[in-house]
C-alpha cells in the first residue's frame, strides 16, 4: 500500500460522498455544492493510498447522479491497455465481467477526443445506436467524462442508467468534470507514488540480491584463500604439515624453550624399506603406507606438538616442554603404533618397520642443530639394524635392542 494515511480513509471518503448524495437532485453548481466539492478535493489531496481512492471516487460519482453502474478505469500507459479498477453498482456491489459491460464505442470516443458525453438514450441516439455494445446492453443514460492530468489521458470515470432515459443532462457535466478534474490528479500522483514505491522496492531487491552476491563471493574468497595456505602450510599426501611450515612453528617453539629455559625434543622418524614395498606392491601401497603412517603418528600426539612431513618417507615430531625421558616414552609410543599392527592391503598385509631417532636440547643454538642431533641418532638406529629408536645423549645409545 502506498502512503502513510491510515486504512480508515475510505470510510471518512464515503461518509463525503453520502451528504452529497443527500441533497436534493439539481442541475448546475450553486456555492453550497461547491463548498461540498471542495471538501472533497481535499480528501482526494490528502489520500495517497491508491485503491481506497479509486473505490471513494466512484462511489461519489455514483451516489452524486444516481447512477445504477459506475466504472472507472484507467490506462496503462505501456500498452494501452484498459485496466478496470473500480467497477460497482448503486448498492456498491463489484460488477463482474465489467470489460462486457460498457460501450467501448463511447469510451473510446471521449478518450479519443478527450471531451465529455452525455447521452439522453444511446439505444436512440444517431451516433451510438448502431454500436454493438449499445444495442447488446440496451443502453440509455450514458455519462462519460475523461481523466487527464498534466496534460495526459489516464482513464476515465463512465456511469450509466440502463433502467431510464435522460438521467443525465448536460447541466450534470460541469460537476462530473470538476470532480474528474481533481480525481484525476490524485491519482496520478497516486500511480506515481506507487510505481515509485515499486522501483524502491525492486531497486532495494536488487541491492540485497548484490549484497548477497557480495557476501557469498567475499566467503568464496575467504574459502579459497584459506584453502590455498592450508596447501601452503600441509603436505598434499599426508595432509600433516610440510617441511617449510614445519620450520616456521618449530623456530618460534625453539626461542620460546630457549627464552624460559625450558625442554624441547625432537623425534625424526624413518619408513624401513619403502622402496621394498614400492617395488613389491607398487607406488600406490606405498602412498598409503605414508598416509597410515602419518595418521597413527597424530593419534598418539598432544595438541601442542608439531608433526610434519620432513622428506620422502621421513617425519618429524617437534616436542615441546618435554625432557628426554618423555621424548623417550613418546617414541617408544610412536613406534609400537605404527609397528604394532600390519596395513591391509589388496594384495596381502604390510607389516610397517620404523627407525627413529630423538635429541632433546635447552642449550642448542638453534632448531637446525637439534634436528641435526636427531637425525645422527636416526642414522644409528639405521646402522644398529633399523626398526628401533636411537636417543642422542652424550652418544647415541638405542633404548631397546629388541625393538
């Protein structure tokens, strides 16, 4: 609904439209009638809300010369087609089929000509009395009188009296006129107000479907862009962390440990025989034995260790606040994981062999050089016969020879 006037309106309009109707039958405009016609352009003025309008405006038609069927219809500007908008009888009754019931020959006339008619009898008149539409409705009390506003034909407000002849008189002309004059303004400005209602609305849908579309591309973005550095930061195969991102977080732990004092260790873990198993069951198996691998290792971490893929078949497992006697539990606890129970395999079971090496430092000079310690321990575990852990502690003494 357009405007902001309340929906009591029409009923204040109608309640107008009465104490004209009440006066006596007359022809002409005294003052008193005039006053009322006033009154009325006024209301016409103040209301902004399109459909209570047009209803009030043809109810007044109606009652002010005691028609029996009243319409008034408009004209669609983009296709000039008729659009009946109001379309009632005496008692207000909605007049159905409404486009069968006028003479389009007479409506089309005053349009056309942009002039009043008022017809005695158009079932008798010479210029009527052959129209279709007057002979099917045997009409006779015609009164047509055209809306313009600003110079434009926007409708105009028909009334007839089928029961009687010479109902209307060219006196009633003058007061159908003023009142087409001041209805036709109102509602032009009312047909404004409304397509400029609904282009805010479709200019508002349109700015929140933008805004939608700018959401959901700014989402889109984000999504991507934490997608590609999770691929900057993880290893494609394992999904674990990759070497450089493993170096970046191991740095900052390491002047942490360094800063407080405090006990970081470091496990480098190797696959015995991959090659072995590339060899024997080809380069797929052995993707999945590195993916296995990585996801025994993660079930046995903390949330606060740092796990990566180091190189082709090595990880590496960052410690923090951990001496080396929990280094050394951790992974002994690493290597019963991944060793302890065989991958399934289409072509059989693979049982897993690690070798792995721990260091544990709070002097070291920097992260490179504990990973360098570990790595030798790795190395020994190698050298001792590999599927076993190896600890650098003033030496390099592998924890279990029965591993």
């Amino acid at each position: 609904m357009l405007g902001t006037n309340t929906p009591s309106a029409p009923d204040d309009f109608r309640k107008a439209g009465k104490t004209l109707a009440s006066r006596p039958r007359q022809t002409g405009m005294n003052e008193a009638f005039l006053e009322k016609l006033l009154n009325i352009s006024r209301k016409l003025a103040e209301n902004r809300l399109l459909d209570p309008l047009l209803e009030y405006a043809m109810s007044v038609a109606l009652e002010l010369f005691h028609a029996e069927h009243g319409y008034l219809v408009i004209i669609n500007q983009d296709d000039n087609e008729l659009d009946f908008r109001v379309c009632q009888d005496q008692y207000g009754m909605q007049l159905d089929e409404p486009e069968e019931q006028i003479s389009h020959t007479i409506f089309d006339e005053v349009i056309k000509t942009r002039e009043s008619l008022v017809i005695a009898n158009a079932y008798t008149d010479s210029n009527f009395q052959n129209a279709d539409s007057v002979v099917a409705l045997k009409l006779q009390s015609v009164m047509c009188v055209p809306l313009i506003a600003r110079d434009n034909t926007i409708g105009a407000i028909y009334i007839e009296n089928r029961s009687k002849a010479s109902v209307f008189t060219e006196e009633d002309l003058k007061p159908l006129e003023y009142f087409a004059a001041q209805a036709a303004i109102s509602i032009e400005n009312a047909i404004l107000n409304d397509e400029l209602e609904t282009r805010v609305i479709e200019r508002t849908a349109e700015l929140v479907k933008a805004n939608q579309r700018l959401r959901e591309e700014i989402e889109e973005r984000k999504r991507v862009e934490q997608e590609l550095q999770r691929l900057a930061m993880t290893d494609p195969l394992t999904g674990v962390y990759n070497r450089r991102h493993f170096f970046e977080l191991a740095q900052q732990e390491f002047d942490r440990a360094h800063r407080y004092n405090h006990w970081i260790s470091l496990i480098i873990l190797d696959v015995d025989y991959l090659k072995q198993i590339n060899d024997t069951y080809g380069h797929i198996v052995g993707d999945q034995t590195l993916q296995v691998i990585a996801q025994r290792v993660m079930r046995n971490l903390r949330q606060l260790d740092i796990f990566a893929r180091y190189g082709g078949d090595e990880f590496v497992v960052l410690l923090p606040e951990t001496c080396l006697e929990q280094a050394k539990s951790a992974a002994k606890r690493l290597h019963n994981s991944v060793s302890g129970e065989p991958i399934e395999t289409p072509t059989g079971p693979i049982h897993l062999k690690i070798s792995i090496g721990v260091a544990c430092s709070r002097e070291a000079g920097d992260i490179k050089t504990l990973l360098m310690k570990a790595d030798r321990a790795l190395y020994k575990a190698k050298e001792y016969g590999r599927n076993r852990v190896v600890v650098c502690n003033n030496g390099y003494k592998p924890l279990n020879e029965n591993l």
